[in-house]
C-alpha cells in the first residue's frame, strides 16, 4: 500500500467514524426511524454524499452501531466464561463487566436498550442476531460444566438465553438508575442470577417418571 493509499483509507475510516458518533449524539434523543440522513451528515461535517461511500442508508448505519456497541463484548464475556469459580460466580462476574461497559458507553447501550424493539427492521434484527449470539456463547460454556451432564443442546441454548435475558435486563436497569442505583440494581441482578441457578440445579429432576427433564 502506498502512503497515498494509506493516507485515503485512513481519511475514509476517521469520515466513517464521524458519521457513527454524529448519529450517535443525535440519537441520544430520538429514535433511529426518525433520524435524517442530512440530520447526521451536517453534524459529521461531511456532504451527504460521503454518507454514501459508507452506508446505503441509516438503517445500515444503524447496523453499524450494533456491531459497534455489542461486538466487543463476546471475547471479554467468553474470557469471563473461561475463568475459574462455579458458573454462578462467573456469571456474576460477567454482569460486573456490562456495568463497566454501561458506564463507559452509556449512549451506545442507550441506543440499543431503544432499538431493540424499535420501527427499523434491519436494526432490531441486527440486536437479536448479536443476543443470539451470546447466548450460543453461554451455552457452550454450561455445557463443559459438571453441572450440565445430562442436558441437550436445546435446553442449554434455552439455559444460555435466559442468562442473555438477564444481561439485558441489567443493562436497561443500570441505564435507568444511574449511578446512584447502582447498588439496588447489582443486588436484584444476583437475585434473579440465583433464581436461575437454582433452576438449572433441578431441570433434570425426574418428577414425571419418564427419564428427561422433569415437568412441572
């Protein structure tokens, strides 16, 4: 690559940078369906046609703010996962981490905790896919554990996913308390973790005679 190469694309990865942190400033107080491409373009300080040497629309950027806001966090929850301590311990660990990354970017998890079920399509599908994502992630972490001889792939998918649930319910209540809630918000997350360890102690009870997983 020669330094004129290499001057353009850093020019055109700074411009890119600048279009998702305008967007991100400007949807601290709107959502993303009513966002205006000319809206983001002017507080980038760029044309509305470098826009589109990056994104096709705002819905891409949108996507964009997902893989930017989310994907970060799979190989530090897995390094989590990976550690010592029972699941219970590591899990808890693991909402700690989101806390962190609350507090350092609290627009980006504002942005999600809004869109997540919000009017652009191919955002809402971006957060599922992430969320899936993770929650594949902790399934195959339980499934190494004593504690999950015994299960199948789709309870531990099933398992994972409430783990997923509960990180996001964390995330929005942090986002809501703020840091003076702090406090109550850690001390409901361990007790719904508790509740869910408990839980999974027990689904593989043999209450109904048949062998599998017991039925209530």
């Amino acid at each position: 690559m020669s330094h004129t190469d290499g001057v353009r694309r850093t020019q055109k990865l700074r411009t890119r940078q600048g279009l998702l942190d305008a967007a991100l400033g400007l949807l601290e107080h709107q959502s993303l369906s009513s966002l205006g491409l000319r809206e983001v373009t002017r507080a980038a300080g760029v044309t509305p046609t470098a826009f589109y040497r990056h994104f096709d629309d705002t819905a891409a950027l949108g996507v964009a703010l997902v893989e930017e806001a989310l994907e970060s966090l799979h190989g530090m929850i897995g390094a989590v996962l990976d550690d010592t301590g029972d699941s219970s311990e590591r899990l808890e660990r693991s909402v700690e981490l989101i806390a962190r990354h609350v507090r350092e970017q609290p627009a980006h998890f504002r942005f999600i905790a809004r869109e997540q079920h919000g009017g652009v399509a191919p955002v809402r599908e971006a957060i599922a896919a992430q969320l899936r994502q993770f929650g594949r992630e902790v399934a195959v972490a339980l499934a190494a554990e004593p504690q999950s001889r015994g299960w199948g792939e789709e309870d531990l998918l099933m398992l994972g996913g409430f783990y997923v649930d509960h990180m996001v319910i964390t995330t929005s209540a942090l986002l809501e308390a703020g840091p003076e809630g702090e406090r109550q918000v850690f001390a409901m997350a361990r007790r719904r973790l508790r509740l869910i360890t408990l839980g999974r102690l027990h689904w593989l009870d043999d209450t109904d005679g048949t062998g599998g997983p017991g039925r209530p």
